[in-house]
C-alpha cells in the first residue's frame, strides 16, 4: 500500500495516528478520573424513546416540532444498542470530538503551523471543559460543532481544487446539519450556496452540480411538513425561541393586560416550555382526526415526559410568532436592550448555561463533580479578564477583522492555494457571524451552549492572527538586524 502513497501522505497519516493515540490516551484518562456519559432522552426535541426503536420512519414522518436529525441518531442507537445504547452514544461523540480535532489539526498545519504546535492546540481544544461536557451529553451540540468544521475543510478543499464531488460532500454535509438543528435553516442553505458561487464563482457549474441532491434533500424535510403540517419549515417551535426575546421579557402585569385588551393571544400567558396538557382549557378536545393518534398523546408513554409533538402546538406555535411580532411593533427599543443582554451571554461561560447550573440538578453536575476545579479555572482564563463574563472574547472583532483583510490579501494572488485559504477565511467568519446573530436576535438564554457549535472556527481564526501577527514581528526584528548590520559595513 506504501507504494500507492506519496512521502507527503504517509507522513501526514503519520501525525493524525499521533494525534488519535494522543486523544485516545486523554479519554482513558477521563474515564478513570469517573467523568460518565449523560444519555438524556427526555429532552422536548426528542420523540418517544419507545416509537424510535420500534417504528422508527413512522415516528419520523409525523414529527414536526424540531428537526428530525437528533430522533434518526437516536433511532439508530436504540435499535443498534439496545440495553448499551448509552454505551454506543458515548462511543458516536468520542468519534465527533475525535473527527472535530482531527480536522482543526489538519487545519492548522496547511496553514503552516509546526507539527508540535498544531497537536498542542487540536488536543487543547479537545481537553477544554466545554468539549468534555458536550462530549459527555447526548445533545446536538458536538455532532453540529464536529459537522461544521467537517464542512469547513470541504469548503477549503473544494475552493482549493474545485470538483463537482467535493462540493457533493460539502453540500451533503451543510444538508444533515440543517436536518439536526433548527438554527441552520433553508436560508442559511441557500447563503452557502451563493457564498460557493461567489467565492469559486470561475467553477459555479461544479458548484451547482455539487449543490443540486443536497438541496433537495433538505428541501424534501421542508415540503414534507408543508403537505403533512401546513407549514413550510423543518420545525414547528420556532416561535418558542422568538417568545424568549420577546414575549417573555414582558413583566406579568404588562403581558395579561395586553392579553385582555386582545393584543396577545391567551397563548401568551402559558410557559413557552409547557406541555400540551397546559393548553388544554382553549381546545375543545386533544384528539384530531386529521393526524394519527400519536400525535394526540398528552405524554410520550415510554418516559413519562410531555409529548411536544402534540398537534395542537401547531396552532399554538402560529399564535405564539403573531404575539411575538406585536411585541417587535410595538416595543422596538427594549427588543434591542434584549438582543444586546443576549450579545454579552453568547460570550459568557459556554459550560454554565443551564438554568439549574447554579441551583443544581443541570445535565453537567456530573461532569462538575469531577471536573468542577478545572472548569472555573478555565473560565477565570478565558472570562475573567478584562472583565467577565465576555473576558477574552471581547478579542474575536479583532480576530474577525483580521481574517477578512488577511482574506482580502490573499485573493489578489494567482496560484489557487491562496485563494482557497482566503474562501475559508470568508467561510469561517461567515458561519461566526451568522450563529452568533441567529443567536441574539432570534432566542434568548442558552445561547453560550450555542457558541460551542463555531467555537472551533474561533479558535483557528484567532490561532492564525496570532502566528499571523509573530511571524509579522519576527520579519519586522529580521529587517531592523539587516538594517543595523547596513549601517555598520557603510
């Protein structure tokens, strides 16, 4: 087989097998230290456990209240796992982080980092406590951060040598994360089709060709609720998220006299994260003809839990966003004080975003009780300086300012290189940006879980300044030598 790989291969596989023993090491580790994996299956995104294992393309088919990418993986561990199924989880994440800081590794050294320094930092990242705790959650947010940058790198290498089945790639993978969640929407979809065309615009066929089954794929999800649901989305409880930045930042006195004089729905006064059983007094009956009767179950049987798949939220969710855009009309300056609050929070501590993290009772306490000590110091590191709860983040305008000059640099030169490394500048800061809005503009809370999902691009954006700006120095220092030396032979 060696003789089938170029010196440049075997000694890049070389790395990335140093790379996978160093991380493997770092999850025995972690494992004997006690940290264990949280395999939660009551969240409100999930379908019953029991109708995941046993009709698992039915339950699909009539979900419609989050994307359904979580409940396919979830399907696909019970019915694989059985009574190990939690086992098979921690094994389907470990890979996630393990492919996450593989692809950063890679990363890193085509930019031309030294094999030392790239291992350290793709391991560091690895160690940090918000990938062990993500890592450690059956949740979306490692799959998503370990998919995005799995993108990342397929951008970068279609960009660099432009084909119609590394665009596919890259496509398919953008269409499975707009499958998981909520936040990567149709709309987003179609900005990374028009950033790939702008970007490679002298290769826009391979680009479309690439585009064309991943689109559709998505698109299917889409029009599959809007024959089945009446609604042209990939969820349902979209307005839940828009109410948190809205609705709910009303005090209770403001909320039920707006309620009376017909401005907002009853709706309004019932917990956006209630069951169905709390809107029943509006409804005539729970039962519907028009859907089958899973869809009308109070609770999700195998777990005890609300069933958020009820059909009357689609009802329920239609009231809720028309009560949400009176809110937006009518009080525009305490929306804005809201999306700033929620600018500051998308920076915040991203282990420290449960509402019972300061009570007890979060998904991580866990994690906390064997790593708690190395959690706050990291977070002192990281948000305490300048001034917490921001810290070090207040730093990423300048990291993002730096990449897009530095892309602006590069794209004057010929040869493709340059210009791939240049798209991926533009990729990453794009994908920054738009979660980071998407974000405060459209939710609000848990929005520092969110900022785990591109703190990978983050990390290589600020990484690449700062070599960026030392090897800067050190050319400057050379030239002042050169110059010194001059003036003692004149």
């Amino acid at each position: 087989m060696n003789a089938f790989l170029t010196q440049e291969t075997r000694q890049c596989l070389r790395e990335h097998l140093v790379l996978c023993l160093a991380f493997a090491a770092s999850r025995d580790l972690l494992w004997f230290l006690g940290v264990r994996f949280n395999f939660i299956l009551d969240w409100m995104w999930l379908a019953d456990p029991g109708d995941l294992q046993h009709h698992l393309l039915r339950t699909l088919f009539y979900f419609h209240a989050f994307p359904p990418g979580m409940n396919l993986l979830t399907g696909i561990l019970l019915k694989l796992g059985g009574s190990h199924a939690a086992l098979l989880g921690l094994v389907t994440f470990t890979t996630c982080t393990l492919l996450l800081v593989n692809v950063l590794f890679y990363l890193f050294r085509r930019a031309g980092l030294s094999f030392l320094v790239a291992l350290g930092i793709a391991l560091a990242f690895g160690l940090t406590p918000p990938a062990i705790y993500f890592e450690h959650l059956y949740m979306y947010e490692t799959p998503i951060a370990s998919l995005l940058c799995l993108s990342a790198l397929c951008f970068y290498e279609a960009t660099r040598r432009p084909s119609s089945w590394i665009f596919f790639a890259f496509f398919l993978i953008s269409a499975t994360i707009g499958a998981i969640r909520s936040t990567f929407h149709l709309v987003w979809f179609v900005f990374l089709v028009a950033l790939s065309l702008w970007l490679a615009r002298s290769h826009w066929r391979a680009v479309l060709r690439g585009a064309a089954i991943p689109a559709a794929l998505l698109l299917s999800l889409y029009l599959k609720n809007l024959f089945v649901f009446g609604l042209f989305d990939s969820f349902s409880f979209g307005p839940v998220s828009l109410d948190l930045v809205t609705i709910r930042q009303l005090t209770p006195a403001v909320r039920d006299a707006w309620i009376e004089e017909h401005k907002l729905s009853p709706f309004a006064a019932v917990d956006v994260f209630a069951g169905p059983r709390a809107y029943l007094p509006y409804f005539a009956s729970s039962n519907s003809s028009a859907f089958p009767p899973e869809l009308s179950l109070l609770e999700r049987p195998s777990i005890r839990a609300p069933n958020y798949n009820h059909w009357l939220f689609l009802e329920v969710m239609q009231k809720r966003r028309t009560d949400a855009y009176t809110y937006l009309r009518s009080l525009p300056r305490p929306y804005a004080h809201t999306v700033w609050r929620g600018m500051r929070d998308f920076f915040s501590p991203s282990t420290q975003w449960h509402p019972f993290d300061e009570r007890g009772g979060s998904p991580h306490s866990q994690h906390r009780q064997v790593l708690g000590p190395y959690e706050r110091f990291y977070n002192r590191l990281l948000h305490g300086f300048p001034g917490p709860p921001v810290g070090l983040y207040r730093l990423v305008p300048l990291a993002l300012l730096w990449a897009l000059g530095r892309a602006r640099e590069l794209t004057r030169r010929a040869s493709a290189e340059p210009r791939a490394r240049a798209a991926f500048l533009v990729f990453c800061v794009f994908q920054i940006g738009y979660v980071f809005l998407a974000s405060c503009l459209f939710t609000f809370q848990e929005s520092a879980r969110y900022r785990y999902q591109i703190e990978a691009f983050i990390w290589l954006l600020a990484v690449l300044a700062l070599a960026d700006a030392f090897h800067g120095l050190a050319r400057l220092g050379v030239s002042h030598r050169n110059g010194q030396r001059a003036g003692a032979s004149g």
